[in-house]
C-alpha cells in the first residue's frame, strides 16, 4: 500500500505527496495508523489528482482491500512560507478540529484565528498551515485543520518539554466537539521504496 501511494508523487498534479505510519497519537478516538500527506497547486488539481486512472488503481488495489477506514481532509494553506515539499525526517503535527453542531461562523473563525496565531509561539516550527476543511463529506465532521512541520522528531519533543502553546485553547474549548492530533514522520525515499 505504501509503495503504491508514495509512487503517486511522480504524477504531474502533486506538489508534495508522502504515506507512512504514525509516528504517535496525541489524542484520538479514532484508530488510523497511517496518513498519506499531499500539497497540491489548485482544488482543480487535487480533483484531477483524485480522478487520476494511476490514483484509482492504487486505491481499488492496494488501499481499500486493506483499510478498515479511510479519512480525508482537504484545505487551501494560505501564505504557506518555505518549500512546499516536506523534506525525508520532518515531524509533522497534524491536528484536526470538530466543532460542536450549531457554532456560528465568527466563533468557527475565532478557532481558525487563535490556531493560526500559535505559529510564531511554537518553538522548532518550521512552517505551519491552518484552513477550513472544504471536503466535509471524507472527514468525519472535522471542519478545521492544521499542520505543523518541526525539522525532525527532537525538535517535535523539545517544543513538547519546553512549552505548553496551547494556552489560548480555554477561549474556544466551548465550540470545540473533538480534537484529534498525530505525529508523523516523513519517510526517506530508500524506505518509501522498499
């Protein structure tokens, strides 16, 4: 399964693609043991990509035999800064934000924003992203994601030591239904292949 998503990377739409492990759960109910992380131009891209006959293949052989459970969650990074690839031993964190069934657009927006302010606290981070998830129907209900890229897991581990960023959280903890983060580990190529 993973050769076969990691050898998506060559197709002429994607940006950034990597699959792997887990590298740990901070906090989740849900059970996934792998993540495929990808970055494309456009949503046009990301569809073309979808539609891709290499993409179908892959998924209807190597991915849906196998998965209990698949989950996806697309988003627009704006003012992304730094490379768009994600270089082979980065640390990303990667957190996904169910709000509770009735909250507002503002108090949605205020979530967005206090996420976004957390980038220049994070110690370590080398490049952050945070959006509105624009596929709701793969996502399982989660409408806000984030992801933070550390240069490897002892810059991930050390920002986790030395400070508790997350300060802010008791300003939207009433909107919030459901956190999920995880680590991952962005393989080396000689690994993605084997």
């Amino acid at each position: 399964m993973l050769n076969g998503l990691n050898s998506l990377s060559t197709l002429p739409q994607v940006l950034h693609l990597s699959a792997g492990k887990l590298h740990r759960y901070r906090s989740s109910s849900l059970s996934f043991t792998h993540i495929l992380h990808s970055r494309y131009r456009s949503k046009q891209d990301l569809a073309d990509y979808s539609a891709h006959p290499d993409h179908l293949s892959v998924v209807r052989t190597s991915v849906l035999p196998i998965c209990d459970d698949l989950m996806a969650v697309d988003w627009v990074a704006e003012n992304l800064e730094g490379p768009v690839g994600v270089k082979p031993g980065s640390a990303i964190r990667v957190q996904l934000i169910k709000l509770k069934e009735g909250v507002e657009e503002e108090k949605k927006g205020e979530v967005v924003e206090m996420i976004g302010r957390l980038k220049g606290k994070i110690k370590g981070i080398e490049q952050s992203s945070i959006g509105e998830n624009f596929s709701p129907a793969r996502a399982k209900g989660f409408e806000i994601c984030s992801i933070g890229v550390f240069g490897g897991v002892a810059d991930l581990d050390s920002h986790d030591a030395d400070s508790d960023p997350f300060n802010e959280k008791h300003k939207v903890r009433d909107s919030v239904d459901s956190l999920v983060i995880v680590d991952y580990v962005v393989p080396s190529k000689q690994s993605a292949s084997l």
